[in-house]
C-alpha cells in the first residue's frame, strides 16, 4: 500500500486523463495513408494510488476514399482492409464513438482533457489528428493536439528497452508476438506498461506537486 497521499487522477498529470491509443494504418503518411484500426483503453485509479487500464474501445476502420494503401503495411500488420467479413466502420463514425466514451470517462474522474499515451506516440497522434481534420471533429476530440505521453521514451528511462515486446517482458508483461499489430492487443498492451511504468514511480518517488499552472504544453 502507498505510503503517499492518495490525489485524485485529476490532479496527477496537470488535469490531463490519461488515454492510450493504438493504430493500424496503410502505411507511414499520416496525410496520405489509410486509418485502417484504432484501439483506445483509458487508464484509472485505484484506491492506493496506483493506475490500470480500464475500459477498452475499437473498431476496425474503413479506408477513407482515395485512402494510399501500402502493400508491405498491409502484409506487415495481416489486415485485408476490403474483405467482406471485416466488421468496418466509416472512419468518422468510428472516431466519434470511441470519442463519446471517452469523454465520459474523462468527466466521471474530474479531469479537464485527455492526452494520447502511445508507443511511438506522435506516429498514432498523427493519424488520428488527420482523420480528426478530414472528418470535421475538432470540437469532438478530447485530446490535446500535440501533447502525448510516450512510452517508448518512458520505457527506455525505466527499463532500457525501447521496443514494445521487449519492454513488456523486461516489466514482467506478458507479450505474444503473434497477437502484435493488432490495435487492441497493442493497446492493451501499452496501457500495462504504462501503468508499469507510472505505479513504479509513484512507489519509489512519490506524486509530484500539483501543479496550477496554465493548460499549455
């Protein structure tokens, strides 16, 4: 059990909700390239502090017309965008569903925004920021637009590993490479290793300060 004050997950990271986020694509061009799955698992708080991921949210995604599509992504991550038993949603649709639930979580624990937690973060934030824009939902999102919580980087500073798979197992996370790009499986994947990451801080160090400074990054 912490030995530290137990704050509310609102005043942990600057008001921000803490969202884990991964994407399948068609490719590396966030702007060209097909949006093919996205996962989301949000992250809460138990009683002593310590964080777990919580709800989960997927879809597979539909290529939005005129979507580049990349023969090696495709084979890289085994997904056939246009077969016929691929349950597939419109891409804006799919974003405003998971945005929905989302946003409810975020209200129900009091924080302001959500932030994209991620592996290799900014590559995920990029696609959903274009499928963002291309659908009309700026006012939609709940997350903040260029801030992200990266765990390939939080990794390297508590475990020395930088790749998903070997982080995962230096933490003691059980990993099947077979189930890998796969977004749900990845973001499940990544919310363990981030709660990992963040409980092992919180044990060692203690909560930061709450900070009440402005909402800029």
């Amino acid at each position: 059990m912490s030995h530290h004050p137990v704050r509310p997950l609102a005043e942990r990271f600057r008001g921000f909700f803490p969202v884990v986020i991964d994407v399948e694509t068609g490719g590396f061009n966030c702007a060209t390239d097909g949006l093919l799955e996205i996962a989301a698992v949000t992250i809460a708080q138990d009683e002593n502090g310590l964080l777990y991921p919580n709800e989960c949210f997927h879809s597979h995604v539909a290529p939005f017309p005129g979507a580049n599509l990349e023969k090696a992504a495709l084979e890289f991550t085994g997904i056939n965008p246009f077969h016929p038993l691929r349950p597939s949603e419109e891409e804006g649709a799919a974003l405003r569903r998971i945005f929905d639930g989302i946003k409810k979580a975020q209200k129900a624990v009091g924080c302001k925004r959500s932030v994209l937690v991620g592996h290799n973060a900014h590559f995920d934030l990029g696609f959903v920021n274009a499928a963002i824009t291309r659908n009309n939902l700026k006012n939609v999102s709940p997350f903040h637009p260029f801030s992200v919580f990266d765990t390939a980087t939080l990794a390297g500073l508590a475990y020395g590993q930088t790749v998903l798979a070997r982080a995962c197992a230096t933490a003691g996370i059980a990993f099947d490479n077979k189930e890998a790009h796969s977004a749900l499986y990845d973001a499940q994947r990544t919310a363990e290793l981030y709660c990992s990451i963040v409980n092992t801080w919180w044990e060692k160090i203690g909560p930061p300060p709450v900070d009440e400074g402005s909402d800029e990054a």
